[in-house]
C-alpha cells in the first residue's frame, strides 16, 4: 500500500474504463424510525434449529411469559428476591377472570365465585410455585399479564390496600374494556377468602383503574410482550420504569431467554419441579410451563 500513489490524478489511467455507482451518502438520509411487523418477516427458516428464539406465534407468547412470571414466583418464595407479600398470576387466572365475567354480568346478585378463583386468592392457585399466601392477608398486590384487543399485551398491578390497578402499557393506550373484569371480580375475591368474622368489613365494589405513564416506547410494534415482563420485574422491584425502553428492549429480550435458560439447569428449581404434586382442587393433567 505505501507503494500506491496517493494522488488524485494518475497519469495515463483512462476515467472513461471506470464504474461509477452512486454514493449512499448523496442520497437523502431516512430519519424516521424502523417499523418490523410479523406479517412482514421472512419466515423461511422457521424449521431451522434456532427458530424458536426468533419466531413467536401467540400461543408461544403466552408460554414465554408465564414461564417468566413463574421464575419470579419461586424467586419470591425462595427468598432470592427484595419483593414480600406480592402474587404473580398466570394466563390462566387472566382466562378464568374473561370467563366468569361473563356469568357475573349475566346476573349479578346470583353470581358465585367459582371455587377456583378462591384458590387463587388463598395461595393455592398458581399450582407451579405456590405459597398458600393469602389475599389482603399475606399479600398486599399482585401482577397480572393481560392480552387486550386482540393483539397486543398489558400489565396490571392489583392493589388491596389502595383497592386500585394500576395499568402499565407499553403504547401509551388507554380505557381497555377487558379490564372491568379485574375491577369487578377481584375484590369479591379478597373478601370471600378473609377470615369469616372480617368479610362484614370489606367492600365489593369495584375496584378504581388507573393508567400509569410508561411513556409511548414499542415502536416495532413487536415487543409489548418482552415490555410485560420487564415492567413487572421493574415494579415489583421498585426499579425505574425507564430502565426499559426501545434502545435495550432486544438486551431485555436476551436476558429473559437467558433468565429461563438459568431456570431450566437451576438444581433448586429442577428438584422443586421434580416433587410437584397438583393441589387437590386441580385434575391430574396439569400442563407444564417449563
């Protein structure tokens, strides 16, 4: 290279033999920010060994959170965590809660809990990690992941002191009609599992829904369900919610793979899996998360 000639003209050297493209910095710069929709991703290789860290149908959405929110639980009761006295449900307390709304709203003063949903609020339900702690009496708030609108999920923190939810949503949305079901079951659930001589003293009306400002982040339009489960790790934790956010949300996507991947070879975990027995209010098919 020190042999070349660094000049800009060269004696005998024919310009009209040279290819000349069109440098990428003449053209106008595109400041607007990428958009990536799952309708618009090659998915020719989703039979490839690793495809399942990069395509996610929505049934597989559904697992990868649980299965997070159930790292946390046994992180909870295992002591390893800063957050007490604080549940975290499943999607299926979310499908349990949808479904008994309906019954609710189709008569009201003959409504009964279902007896599962009094499981949950006695400790018993989520079966995976479960800590028998009590609604209002051993637990203060819980944290629900919520699939709204069809497309698109939320969180929810359950509060039994402030009788409130408090809505987390990535997009900045708000009024959600999925969440009246929350507002209106959850607190017959905390008095029908208080001790008999306290449920005179509490309340069955509906609880006050608050929309908490996370700012507008998810700008792929792809990531609310990787935003879900960072912003209950954040909360229950009392960390800033601005910690997460669009610049680190593929990191915060690496760390969840890696979190459940440290679940899967934790020996504690993997013991506590290996004698799980279904509580008695439960069938003996019971479906595994992890």
């Amino acid at each position: 290279m020190r042999d070349l000639s660094q000049d800009t003209f060269v004696e005998d050297f024919d310009l009209s033999q040279v290819k000349v493209e069109k440098s990428r910095k003449s053209r106008p710069l595109n400041m607007s920010p990428p958009y990536l929709h799952d309708n618009k991703i090659d998915r020719a290789r989703e039979d490839s060994p690793d495809a399942v860290l990069v395509y996610l149908r929505e049934e597989d959405w559904e697992k990868e959170i649980d299965a997070a929110v159930y790292v946390f639980r046994e992180r909870t009761s295992l002591k390893r965590w800063r957050p007490h006295r604080v549940a975290f449900m499943t999607i299926i307390f979310r499908n349990m809660i949808k479904k008994e709304y309906e019954s609710f709203k189709a008569g009201v003063r003959k409504y009964k809990l279902h007896n599962l949903l009094l499981q949950y609020g006695k400790g018993v339900l989520p079966p995976h990690g479960r800590t028998e702690e009590i609604w209002n009496v051993d637990v203060d708030r819980l944290y629900v992941h919520v699939h709204v609108s069809g497309n698109h999920w939320i969180v929810l923190c359950i509060s039994f002191i402030t009788r409130s939810l408090d809505v987390f949503d990535c997009s900045g949305r708000k009024k959600y009609k999925e969440l009246d079901a929350f507002a209106n079951l959850v607190p017959r659930i905390v008095k029908a599992v208080q001790p008999t001589r306290y449920q005179k003293d509490f309340s069955v009306n509906p609880y006050t829904v608050n929309y908490v400002s996370v700012g507008k982040l998810n700008k792929s339009a792809c990531d609310c369900g990787i935003y879900t489960v960072k912003l209950i790790e954040c909360h229950s934790l009392g960390l800033e919610l601005s910690l997460v956010n669009d610049d680190n949300i593929k990191e915060a996507r690496h760390r969840v793979l890696w979190d459940l991947w440290e679940a899967a070879n934790d020996t504690e975990l993997v013991d506590r899996m290996s004698k799980y027995e279904p509580p008695e209010c439960l069938s003996s098919s019971v479906v595994e998360i992890l």
